[in-house]
C-alpha cells in the first residue's frame, strides 16, 4: 500500500499506519531514523493532523516507533522474541549476536515460605539461594531476574562471581547441574517505580512477568521470578492444526 483508499473500509488511520510499517520492514526508514513530520505526512496522503497523530500514536503503542521530546518520532529498534523454550538469557543474547550482560542487584538465603516449598516440592524452612540481576543486551537494560535456587545443589555458590555471567552456566560448569526439563508462565504487568528505575522506562509501563521452574532429572532446583520490558520484547509461536478424526 503506497496511498490511502478513501472508499476502503479499513480506517484511515490504519491504512496510513500500514504504510509506515512497510517502510520500517523494508528497511526505507532505517532504525533510529526520523519518520516525516505530521504536517509532511498530511500533505503526502491527504490526511488530517488528528488521523496522522493516531496512526503513529498506534505504531508508537506497538513500540515500532519511538518519540524524543521536541526532535521527533524515530524508528524503534525491533523487538526481541521471547524464546519459548529452557534457555538461559546469555545463550539468548549470544545467539542473536548480542553482548549479554548481568549486573547484581542482591544475593542471599532464605528460609523456604509455605509458597516456595510449594513451589519447589520440599519442605519449609529448606534453605533457598536467592539471586538479583540486572540483565542487560549491549549495555541496555533488559529484564530484571531474581533467581531461587536450593542451596543444596549449589551450597557456595553466594561466594562465587556472577556478575557478566551466565548463571546456568556457572551452575553447570561447577555443580554439575544441569536443566533438562521446566514450565513457564507469563502474565501482563505495569512496572513499578523500582522496576521502572533499574529498567530505563518510565513507571507504569507495560512488562512482561515471568515465572520459570526448572527441573534436573524431575527435580525443582531453581525458580526464576523476571520482569523483561514489553517495549522489546514480543511473544512468537508456530501454530498448526490439529490431525483431524475420520
């Protein structure tokens, strides 16, 4: 679509917000680059102001674009899809070509709540590790994790570095655990004034809340509690149909 149809039942708005998208994924606006104003964008396709506004408000919603303060509306980065599947973030980030990064926050043991032996199937009181991070992409903040893991696979593993490392990794570099099996769930949420400090955005904004069990040979050894920012990430799964009975 390179001009807006009049006679199309597909809002104006829409139709407009159609077209910027095909410039962003032709690459005929590069990331970073500057869209055209809304006064060259009315002149261009005929629009009023309150039509063009909506039509970029819609991709800046989307975290397509992304506007600075009195320079202008600019090409988002794309976002990051969320793999679905038991991977650390440094394996992530690596195989995307990113630098992955881990800053931390807070590190301690706790005694097992009635929650958290629930949850990892032992009893209360168990001792627990609990492990902060701030996980970063080429320096960008990312996700806040807080990593709960039983102390008696990794007794010492408080004493260890984990700055800019990947934790799985330490994990079975030098306990020997390794995960073969989890579940995760993911919910919606706004982040709050700590999360939207650590993260880079602005307080109330959209996240994304992730609950992660993961198992070695059918036991929970570690739950991981992150919060990764919505505007860069995106949820992607194949879906096919299901065989059909004759």
């Amino acid at each position: 679509m390179t001009a807006i149809d009049p006679h199309s039942p597909v809002p104006k708005y829409f139709q407009l917000r159609a077209i910027l998208l095909d410039l962003i994924e032709t690459a005929e606006l590069p990331v970073d680059a500057p869209i055209p104003s809304e006064r060259e964008l009315c002149a261009e396709y005929g629009l009023s102001r309150m039509t063009v506004r909506q039509g970029v408000d819609q991709l800046v919603t989307e975290g397509r674009l992304y506007r600075v303060p009195g320079k202008g509306t600019f090409v988002a980065r794309p976002k990051i899809e969320m793999p679905l599947r038991l991977v650390s973030f440094t394996e992530d980030m690596l195989s995307r070509g990113l630098r992955p990064g881990a800053i931390d926050l807070a590190r301690r043991t706790v005694a097992a709540d009635a929650r958290l032996a629930r949850l990892f199937e032992v009893e209360a009181g168990t001792a627990i590790h609990v492990i902060e991070r701030l996980r970063t992409a080429d320096g960008e903040p990312m996700a806040l994790e807080r990593s709960h893991i039983l102390a008696s696979f990794a007794p010492d593993l408080l004493d260890r570095r984990l700055a800019d490392r990947s934790l799985y990794g330490v994990l079975e570099a030098v306990y020997g655990l390794v995960f073969d099996a989890g579940d995760q769930t993911i919910d919606a949420a706004l982040a709050d004034a700590a999360e939207a400090k650590q993260l880079h955005i602005p307080r109330g904004s959209a996240v994304l809340l992730l609950q992660r069990r993961s198992y070695a040979g059918g036991v929970c050894a570690e739950l991981g509690v992150s919060t990764y920012r919505a505007d860069r990430y995106q949820i992607h799964t194949a879906l096919g149909n299901p065989p059909t009975r004759s």
